[in-house]
C-alpha cells in the first residue's frame, strides 16, 4: 500500500528541485490561509451575517405590520419615513403577483441567511439578490397585489469580509513571491553545477566555472572543478604521452626503409618493407588516436548536411542514405566527422553496402550504420570497442588495422554524452546505433 503511494506521489509531484521547494514553502502559507479563511467564515462572517439579517427582517416586519393597519396616509408617512431613515424604496404594485420563478442561489450564504429569517415571518414573499449591485429586491404578497421593497444589500452583507480577503490574500502572494525570488536565488548554483557537469560529461570545455551558494553547494562546487582539472589533466598526459611514442618511432621506422632500399637480398626486403608499412599504419592510428583526444569547440551542425558531404566520397552505389529532415545538435564538428567515417569505413571493409538513417526523437538523435558484411558475433558486441581489440573471425580476416576504428568511435560518441551499440542489420550484416542527445 505505501510502497504504490510512494509512487504514486513520485509521478505527480514535479521532479525540478526549484518547484519541490517551492511546495515546501507555498503549501504551509495556503494551508495556514485556508484554516483562517474558514474560522473566520464561519465564526465571525457567519455570525455577523445572520445577526445583521435578522435585525433587517425585523424592520420590515415592523414595517409591514404598520402599514397593513394604517389607512393611504399612514401608509405613505411610513414609506417616507422608512426611505428617509433606512434608505429603504416601498412601492404597492397591485393585482401584480409574486414571480414565479424563484431567483434565489443555494450556494450563497446571503440568500441562505435571508430565506431563513424570512420564512417565518412572512407566508408569501419573493427576493433577488443578483439582479442589482448594491440592492436586494424583496416582494411581499399584500391583499390583491404586492409590496415591493428595496434594501440595500450592505445590511445583509458586512464589508469586513472584503477588506479582510483583500488582506489575506495579498500577505500570502507576496510570501509566496519573496519565496520564489529567494528559492531561484539558491538553486541556481545547483542548476549551474549540474550543467557543468553536463558539458563536461560531453567533453564540452567548460569555462570559467565559479563556485556559488550555500556552503555545501560550494563544497560541492569546488570538488567538482578539481576533479574535473584532474580528469583533464590525465586526458591530455595521456594523449601527449601516446602521441609522443608514435611520433618518436617514425625515426627509426624511417632510417630502416633507407636501409631496405639498399639492400640486394629484394625478396627479403619486400617482406619488411610489407612489416614496415604495417608499422606504420599502426602508428597512424595511435596518432589518430591521441588526437582525438585533444579538445574541439563545440558548434551547432546539421548532422545530414555532414552525412551528404562525407558520402561524396564514396562511390554511390555503395552508399544509400534515409535522412530525416532538420537534425541539428550541438557537437564538435572534426570529431564526429572523424567517427561517421571510421564506422563508414569499418563497414565497406567488411561488406560491399551500407546504408545511413537518421533519426529523431524527443531529447536525442540515433544514426543508423548498416552493412551486408558477415557481421559480429552478439558475444564480442562489447570486446569491438575496446582499443586495440581484434576478433579472430570472417570479420578480421586479412584486414589491415590494429583495432583502434570502433574505439576512436566510441570514444568520441561517449564525450559527446551518448553510446554506441549493436545489433544485427536488415541488410544481414552489422547496424551500429548511435545514439546523441540534444
């Protein structure tokens, strides 16, 4: 039972931090004001109602009976005195009947109030407390017509009622507006600190980020920008470290092509000149490797403008694309453009088609990458992203490559905040799905 209510208020209850506080702090206010509004309602509205009802009944009752036994005279001093003394309009409407159709509200407590004063006094009467702003038309059956009667509503209606809904409603809405400007005021380091992150998360370069707030949120600032220092620290040594072994080999990879090139013995220097240029594609790939890694400004792309100006340069009847209308997202250019085409690469290696589809859905764009080529086994779909890692399968099979490409990929999707994964292709080969959130 409490474990569907705990999640029942889960599923209703906002889930930003700014608008749970805010309830924090409204609901106590509305509460408090609803319990006022209530005891004064029905303890002092109520109350000041009905007795101020009941002393106006009275007059006119008073009234009535004192017309009913004078003659035209008497009748007409007591109309005069009535609208002098108690701004009440009297007018004798004869052989004209009660309405039949009754204007009285259920629901307001005014009518409610003056039906039940009235009901005692009089056998046949009639009121409309709507119809005027500040009147309350009150008929009354007398011999063979009626004895209409004016009243001004605020005998019946007390005007504390205004002032005091005046006041208890502004205090409670500036409460609530200074909590909300205050509220704002400290969340606002969580949410620059959580977009932070964010950025960080996708390898954005984060720039001059200051620690504000509370003194736990400025903790909580401060270890973030040190390890987000370190973190980058340890990124950039290990890529220089990488770069700088690659790049130091190709010195003695080239001083032994020199040599080969001397050499008489040419069925020998073939095969290591073949292992020399392995070599070096292998160290291509590091160096490719380690530069990734360097940092790239972020840019707003439209991912099928890219996806069109890559395949150009392949041959057409290799490369068939389904792209979905106006994908822009937010990345760094070179490095996407360097990871569509590895896998694009990746899959002309192995099979002889591919087909590209783009798509979107709510908060993140997937691209597609198919092939007809034999495919990966499902148990290897994590090994293939782990740098340097080849599968003794049809699909390293007399390839050249030292197993860098869907890493260098992966890498890159995972800085921009998204993943790659796998699955098998329609076109009975390998789909690689990658998934980028906007």
């Amino acid at each position: 039972m409490f474990y569907g209510l705990n999640n029942f208020f889960k599923k209703i209850l906002p889930k930003r931090l700014f608008y749970r506080s805010l309830i924090i702090v409204a609901t106590p206010i509305i509460l408090l004001q609803i319990i006022i509004t209530i005891v004064f309602f029905d303890s002092l509205w109520i109350k000041a109602n009905k007795g101020m009802t009941r002393s106006l009944v009275g007059e006119v009752q008073t009234m009535f009976d004192i017309y009913k036994k004078g003659d035209e005279n008497d009748q007409q001093m007591i109309v005069n005195l009535y609208s002098k003394n108690f701004d009440f309009v009297i007018s004798f409407k004869e052989n004209e009947f009660l309405p039949a159709k009754k204007a009285e509200r259920w629901f307001s407590p005014i009518d409610r109030s003056l039906r039940r004063e009235l009901k005692p006094a009089f056998d046949s009467y009639w009121f409309d407390t709507t119809s005027y702003k500040e009147l309350v038309d009150l008929r009354i059956k007398y011999k063979n017509g009626t004895l209409q009667i004016f009243l001004p509503k605020n005998k019946i209606s007390p005007s504390s009622a205004r002032i005091f809904a005046l006041w208890i409603t502004l205090p409670g809405l500036l409460l609530i507006i200074i909590s909300i400007v205050f509220l704002k005021n400290q969340t606002r380091p969580i949410v620059n600190l959580a977009k932070a992150a964010e950025k960080f998360g996708k390898g954005e370069f984060v720039k001059e980020f200051r620690p504000s707030g509370a003194r736990e949120i400025r903790q909580a600032a401060y270890e973030f920008d040190r390890m987000r220092k370190r973190i980058s620290i340890h990124l950039n040594q290990r890529s220089e470290m990488l770069s700088g072994i690659s790049h130091d080999l190709r010195t003695p990879l080239t001083r032994l092509k020199l040599q080969l090139a001397l050499l008489k013995q040419q069925d020998i220097a073939k095969k290591m000149s073949d292992d020399i240029e392995e070599m070096e594609r292998m160290l291509n790939e590091y160096l490719e490797f380690s530069r990734i890694q360097k940092k790239e400004e972020t840019d707003i792309v439209n991912i099928n403008s890219l996806i069109t100006d890559i395949i150009k340069k392949y041959d057409r009847n290799q490369v068939s694309v389904n792209l979905e209308e106006n994908l822009k997202i937010n990345v760094r250019l070179n490095a996407i453009k360097r990871c569509l085409i590895n896998l694009i690469n990746n899959g002309l290696a192995y099979g002889k088609k591919i087909k590209i589809i783009t798509k979107k859905t709510q908060n993140k764009l997937i691209i597609f990458i198919d092939d007809d080529g034999p495919g990966i086994p499902e148990k290897e779909y994590q090994n293939v992203l782990k740098p340097f890692y080849r599968i003794d399968e049809s699909r390293s099979q007399n390839k050249s490559g030292v197993g860098l490409g869907l890493s260098i990929a992966n890498d890159i999707i995972n800085s921009h905040g998204g993943n790659i994964s796998f699955e098998k292709s329609p076109l009975k080969g390998l789909r690689v799905k990658i998934f980028l959130p906007f």
